[in-house]
C-alpha cells in the first residue's frame, strides 16, 4: 500500500491548499485500495453488487442455430434473385420442439421464433410475405441468403469471457447468468462503511433546538448516499466538537469499517485540533481544494486495533457534503467495492442563463434539465449557497463547470452530470 507521501511526493505540482478536483481524484485513486473478500450468492441476491471474477461462458448462446421470426426455413439455393419459386411445406418446427428430418430441395418447414433451424436450411422467409396454398408456399424474389437466423454462440460463444470482473450486476446482467444456466455468482463482499457528523451545535431529529443550534442533515443525506451505493453502513451519531470523544470515535470505526465519512471539523476554523489529534492515528492530509462548493476536506488512512480505514472528512455544510461525497467519495468507495467503472458520463446541453464563473475553480452547480422548445436545456436551482440543501433537492443534474472554464453566456453550451445514476 503507498502512502500520501509518496504519492503526492511524486506529484510536481501538488499545492494542498489550492488542489484542482482532478488532481484531488488522482491522489485518492492511487491511494485507497479494492476490497479482497468475495462471497457466493444466489443469482437474485446478486443485483447491485459487484462481480469479483470473469465468468467464462461455459455453453453456447443460443445453443443451436435458430430463427429469429415466424416463417418459413428455406434452402436458399432454392430461391431465385428474380422469379417467385413454389416450394412444398414437409413439416413444422417449434421453439422447444425441433424438426427432425432432412429437408431436400423444393421444400420447406413452416417454423417459428426460436426454432432450430431444420438440417439443410440457411434462410427464413417471414410469413408476411409468403402466398400459402394447401401446402405449397410461394416466395417472392428478393431473398437474402442467411436471413432471419441467429447462429448458435452469437449471443455468448462457449469458453469466451461473457462477463469481466468488476462489472456491476444489474438487470441484464441477472439475465445473462441465468442464460448461461448459472444459479449462483461470486462476487466481492460489501464495503463496511462508518461515518458520523461533528459539530456541537448538531441535534438529532426528535430533540428540541436551542438557539444556534440546527438538525443533524448530513448524517441523512449520508445514509441515503452510501445506502444507494450498496454500502454496509455503520451509523456512529453525532460526535460533539471534544478532542477525546473525537478521537475515540474515529479509532471505534478504525477498527471497524474499511472507510470512514465524516463531516464537519474541517474547515479553517477546525481543522488545527482535528489535524492534530489525526496525526496520532494515522496519515491524514487536509485539502483546499479548488471548487465549490465545498473546499476544505481531510482524506488518509487511520489504524486502531490494528485495523485501518481509508478517512473521507468532508466539510459541514449539507450541499458541500454531497458534492464532495459524490465528486470524491463515491468514485474512490466504487474502486474500493472492485468495481472498475466509476466514471459518469458529462452531457453537454444548452443553458437557459448566464453564470457568473471564475477560472481556477470546478463549480458543480444545481442545475434542473429540462425540455424547452423540444430541446434539453438547463438552469440553475436558484440560490447556489453551500448551505442551501433546497437546491440539491430540486436538481436533477449538477451543472459541472470546468477547472480552467469562464463565465458562460445565455445559449452556451455546458456540462451537466446527470443525478439519477449518481444516486
Ligand atoms: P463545519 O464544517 O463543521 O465548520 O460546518 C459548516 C456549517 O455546516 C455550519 O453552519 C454547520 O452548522 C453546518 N453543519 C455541520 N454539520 C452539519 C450537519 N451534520 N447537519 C447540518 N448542518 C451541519
Ligand atoms: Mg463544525
């Protein structure tokens, strides 16, 4: 395992304190590392979970050729480029229920979807076309050799990789172990996750506020975030702004969980005594990064016990806790859960407005895509504050304006990330 040090001491321009988010995401990739553990699960039980290991097709799908539409089996040397040829219907094949003699020339079998091609027979002539006349069947010219048919291994040829290791088990993946005749899969444990809020000023949801005191959010949004990605979550509370309940708590999910996320206790005003009680636990940097919104962030590895977790210390402020959580977090947890891909896709889409932007800083704003005039366009939530969760929450996409971009004009093209699949 390398540690920070190494890592950013190779890095030429490494500036902690005014970090752009690319680099940010270097580091924390070539730092935390995949989980080793698999476990075997029914087929079922798999969805969302990651596949630790290539499964090599161990059968050909589909096993035999067959036909792709309801028709006719033809040899196609009985068709002509140019003229109507008559051939005699000999028999029918069904999915499931082959036909089982030969087909010589001048005939053809009346088949169906899914059906094994008949011995002899190259070609399928949909029904639509066909004129059937007790038992002789006429088929227009124009035929293409070889239509209509599915080869046998077309889908998943037997001995050949169908899935790679890393891939995440979704819908069609539930179905492709099943077409391989596969009961069960083995894939790689879940990520045990702790995470916990700091701040004195916290309450939980059911007590009552005092004056400067507001309702722990982060530890919701937290929950919601690391739940969606498949997490097992270790929920720890709240954590009052005290040196040694501090350090007790972290040492507890040290030893506990293979990352931590906690938020608050980072920024300016903070980070002196957390930096210091870090220091006996572990390697801990702390960042500026060049964003916004949420600039301070504490990222390293922490032992107890002799144990050790990969820390994510986010800032306080409930947006800047999602942003940095899905800008950071979620890619660095998904590498970590095995899973190789982890990058979203950017769509570049018209903005309605101007937006004020400085370069020297990513700006993930809130942006709600929508249809205008039968084209996607995209707008800003309204207030961008860092403490205005409102605009997470009616936002579809974040609206990720780059390191080196300026202000953009009203019509301009952006980049937007879409939430659904962050989420
Ligand atoms: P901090 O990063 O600890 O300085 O906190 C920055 C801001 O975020 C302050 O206004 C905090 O009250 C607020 N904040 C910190 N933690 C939470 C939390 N768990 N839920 C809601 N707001 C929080
Ligand atoms: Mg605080």
């Amino acid at each position: 395992m390398s540690t920070l040090a190494d890592i950013v001491g190779c890095m030429a321009d490494y500036d902690p304190d005014a970090l752009p988010v690319a680099r940010a995401n270097e580091v924390i990739r070539s730092f935390v590392t995949p989980v080793t553990g698999t476990e075997t699960l029914p087929v079922r039980a798999a969805l969302g979970r990651v596949l630790a290991g290539d499964i090599v097709s161990p059968i050909d799908v589909p096993s035999h050729d067959n036909s792709a539409m309801d028709g006719y089996a033809v040899r196609s040397a009985d068709l002509s480029p140019d003229s109507p040829v008559t051939l005699a219907e000999v028999g029918v094949a069904l999915a499931g229920k082959e036909f089982r003699g030969e087909v010589a020339p001048g005939q053809c079998v009346r088949i169906m979807t899914g059906a094994v091609m008949p011995a002899n027979t190259d070609t399928v002539v949909i029904q639509e076309v066909v004129k059937v006349e007790a038992g002789r069947i006429t088929i227009p010219p124009g035929q293409e050799r070889g239509q209509n048919r599915r080869f046998a291994g077309e889908d998943l040829r037997k001995g050949k990789p169908a899935l790679g290791a890393g891939a995440l088990i979704r819908p069609a993946e539930l179905g492709l172990l099943a077409s391989l005749g596969m009961s069960e899969v083995k894939v790689k444990r879940r990520l045990r996750v702790a995470f916990f809020s700091t701040g004195d000023e916290l309450r939980s949801v059911g007590e009552s506020l005092g004056a400067g005191d507001v309702y722990d959010s982060n530890r919701y949004t937290l929950y919601g975030m690391l739940a969606r990605l498949g997490c097992e979550i270790i929920d720890m509370g709240v954590v009052r702004d005290d040196p040694a309940l501090l350090e007790a708590a972290f040492r507890k999910a040290a030893a506990s969980a293979d990352a931590v996320v906690t938020s608050g206790g980072v920024s300016v005003g903070e980070a002196d005594f957390t930096k210091q009680m870090m220091a006996r636990l572990g390697e801990v940097v702390f960042w500026k990064i060049a964003m916004r919104p949420g600039r301070p962030m504490a990222i390293g590895r922490i032992e107890s016990e002799g144990k050790s977790a990969f820390l994510f210390g986010l800032p306080g402020n409930p947006v800047a806790v999602m942003v940095t959580f899905y800008h950071f977090v979620r890619g660095a947890l998904l590498y970590m859960m095995g899973r190789k891909d982890t990058e979203l896709p950017l769509l570049r889409v018209k903005s309605q407005a101007a937006m004020r932007k400085k370069p020297g800083r990513t700006e993930f704003q809130r942006g709600i895509l929508e249809r205008r005039d039968g084209e996607w366009t995209v707008r800003l939530t309204g207030a961008q504050g860092s403490g205005i969760l409102r605009s997470m929450s009616e936002a579809n996409c974040f609206i990720v304006l780059h390191h080196e971009q300026g202000s953009v004009k009203p019509g301009e093209p952006v980049d937007v990330m879409l939430m659904e699949g962050l989420v």
